[in-house]
C-alpha cells in the first residue's frame, strides 16, 4: 500500500510540473474581434505561428482601428500567460494597456489554451517561442517599442528570454521562480509530502522522466542566472500569500536584477489571484514610461524606479 502510494504521488509531481490542467475556453472567451473602448475602435487579430518544437501557436494582436490610432508606431506589449491557463488571462489585463496607448500581443504557449502541444517546459521551451512571436511581431506594420510581462510560467520565460534581446525594451515579471529544482523540492515538500531524505532521488527519477517526454532539463531551469545580464527597466509583483512560488523566489531574482527596478509585495492574495487595480494602473504606468520614449537606447536610466509619482 505504502508503495502505491509513493508512485501515485511520484505520478502526480511529474505530471504536476509538465501537465497541468490545460485551460480549454471557448474562443468567444476572447471577446468580438471588433469592439470599442472609451470611445476609440479596436481591432483584435488572430493568427497561427509554428513553435520551436513544430506545434501550432494561438495568437491574437488587438491595436486601435486605423481611424482611431494617435500615430503611425506604437508600442506594445507582449503578455505571457501562467502554466494552467492561455492568453484569455491576457484579455482581462489589457484595459490599462490600451488606455495608455500600447497595443498588445497575446498568445497562447504550446501545451496550453488552444495551442497544439502535449506539454509545457516552463520557460525551457517556450523562451524560444518568445523569440518566435517577437519576430513576427517585427513584420506588423506600425509597432515601435516592445514590452514583455509574464505571470508566473510567463514570468520565468521572460526572465530567461528577456536578457539578450535588444528589441524588449521593459519587462514586468509576477510571481517567477528563481530555480525550478529549488521549486520543486518545496513542491514535493510541501504538496506531495515525500520524505525529506528521498527528495534529491525522486527528483532524479522525476527529471529523466520529464527529459523524455519533453527534452526539459529541471537542473537549468534557473531564471536567476540569467537577471545580473539583464539591464532593462523591469518591474517585480508578487503575493506574500502565495502558496505555489514563494515570495523569497521574486525577492531573490530581485536582489540580483542588473536594471532598474521596482517591486511590490501584495500583503493580500495568492498565486492566481487578481492583482489590485492599483497595481495594475502601476503596470500601466511603468511600461507607457519606458516604451513611448523614442530613443530608448540612448536615455541614461535610474536604478530605482519610482512609479508612485502623480502622471
């Protein structure tokens, strides 16, 4: 019995990291592909993109209607979702976004929402992705500075993507994780309920398991290397409450992060919630100021941002 219950639990902490529940909606979640809001026409686009593995990606870009655009380029910002979900998280966030004149570009990874795909990587894979949309996104007429913000498995792939390129201007990262192994020790810990001196075995047999199915490696899933490259504007979140990542992940990522920089700890909530409207008018805030300034590369930058300032 002892040993059922150890393979079930070793079942569900495999399939926990690389398959979670795949959120399948209704393509009417995403709203009619022409709609108005605060009295300008906007446009939403679907397309299909092939991923780095050969699956077909899910893709939408909303910007205004040619009558309704304020000039010719326009920034935008780029939202990648969380591991259990797809880009309809995406269309709940963009209000801020377009208020403030920044179109965005979502899409759903492979694995999730209605991608093809059996499995996700969390970040391993879907960084090359990243580097796929961003590509195209370079082919659509009108678009200027690009902005990346990511939630939780779309935090951990910006950080691991974000670093070399160039084109991304400004990153907004919620709730990541700073190395998975670290990860999935608490989750087995804490979830799962292994024994502590079994923790470094099972995970071995777990990472050969998740290696074959996917071609992930757990031990270089490790976002944190990758910040003390990163030199664009980035700005951190993330609920003290949050059961799934720990806070200290995003305060550790954030101790080491090379650009300026500005985080909020939400006393309130946890991994999936809803983050506060004034949190949100801070995202909105944060990228208009770092993706509307035209010669981005040249502006010299403050470590510490402050997004508490009066507009």
């Amino acid at each position: 019995m002892k040993q059922e219950k150890l393979k079930l639990s070793y079942d569900s902490l495999w399939k926990y990291i690389i398959r979670p529940p795949r959120d399948n909606y209704n393509e009417n979640a995403l709203g009619h592909p022409s709609f108005v809001y605060r009295g300008k026409i906007y446009k939403r686009k679907d397309y299909d993109l092939i991923s780095s593995m050969g699956y077909i990606m899910k893709c939408s870009y909303i910007e205004p209607d040619i009558s309704c655009r304020i000039k010719d380029e326009m920034p935008l910002v780029l939202y990648l979702h969380g591991n259990s979900s797809s880009r309809v998280e995406g269309i709940h966030m963009i209000e801020e976004l377009l208020k403030r004149d920044i179109n965005v570009f979502l899409f759903d990874f492979p694995g999730c929402g209605l991608s093809e795909g059996d499995y996700i990587s969390l970040g391993y894979h879907e960084k090359d992705d990243v580097e796929i949309v961003i590509d195209f996104i370079e082919t659509i007429p009108g678009v200027s500075n690009i902005g990346i913000w990511g939630r939780s498995m779309g935090a951990a792939t910006t950080l691991l993507y974000a670093y070399k390129d160039t084109r991304v201007k400004a990153i907004c990262i919620d709730s990541p994780f700073s190395d998975f192994k670290k990860l999935a020790k608490e989750i087995a810990i804490n979830n799962i309920n292994f024994p502590n001196f079994l923790i470094e075995t099972i995970l071995s047999f777990i990472g050969k398991k998740i290696r074959k199915k996917n071609g992930l490696d757990i031990n270089l899933l490790k976002p944190i290397d990758k910040v003390k490259e990163t030199f664009k504007p980035g700005l951190f979140i993330h609920a003290n409450n949050d059961k799934l990542i720990g806070v200290q992940h995003t305060l550790d990522i954030y101790n080491q992060y090379a650009g300026p920089k500005c985080i909020y700890i939400l006393e309130k909530g946890g991994h999936n919630t809803r983050r506060p409207d004034r949190i949100i008018k801070n995202i909105g805030k944060f990228f208009s100021r770092y993706l509307n300034m035209d010669n981005m590369d040249n502006i010299i930058l403050k470590k510490n941002i402050n997004l508490e300032e009066s507009e």
